[in-house]
C-alpha cells in the first residue's frame, strides 16, 4: 500500500452494473469496498505507468483520480475489471464497470 495521505472523494456513485453485481454476490461487494479502500489509499490498483504517474500529479493539482481493479477470477461472470475514478474537485466517486462508461 501506498503511504501517501488520502483525499476527499466526496459522494459515493455506484453504477447500475456494480449495484446489481453487488446485490447477487456479498462477495462481490466485499471485493468493491476493497477497491474502494484501495483507491482512498492511493494504491490505483492494474495501472500503467503513465496512468499511475498521472494520478500522483493529480494529487496535487486537483485533476481526476482513476483505478482500475482486476475482479479475482472466483469473482468473474461477465465483470473483468472495475474502475473508480474520484473527479477533478473531489465532489464525487463513482465505482463503474469499463462499458458503462
């Protein structure tokens, strides 16, 4: 884990797909508070090096935050990969899917 200090991330979103995948599987939505944890952290989960230099710029200039998290294969039905992307003046969160963007 990272050691950088957290930030604000304002009001929590979850899209339609992350809901739903959380109401049928507790385990799942185990697996999103992690991430969401994760990304408080500033661990940015399955990011390239440009992405993560990125967010470590956005710490400090108020851009958007974003990570990715790879969904463990016990996990795995249609759902690959989660983002959660904080935005620019941290008002909000929103924990998505990859096609609901």
């Amino acid at each position: 884990m990272s050691t950088i200090s957290a930030f604000s991330m304002g009001a929590m979103y979850l899209s339609s797909g992350i809901h739903l995948a959380c109401s049928e599987h507790d385990r799942f939505h185990h697996f999103i508070m992690h991430c969401i944890h994760r990304h408080h952290s500033c661990d940015w989960g399955e990011l390239d090096a440009e992405d993560y230099v990125s967010n470590l710029q956005a710490l400090s200039c108020g851009a958007r935050l974003f990570s990715a998290y790879d969904v463990p294969e016990d996990l795995r039905s249609a759902h690959r990969r989660v983002w959660i992307i904080t935005e620019h003046d941290r008002s909000a969160t929103t924990i998505l899917l990859p096609g609901e963007y």
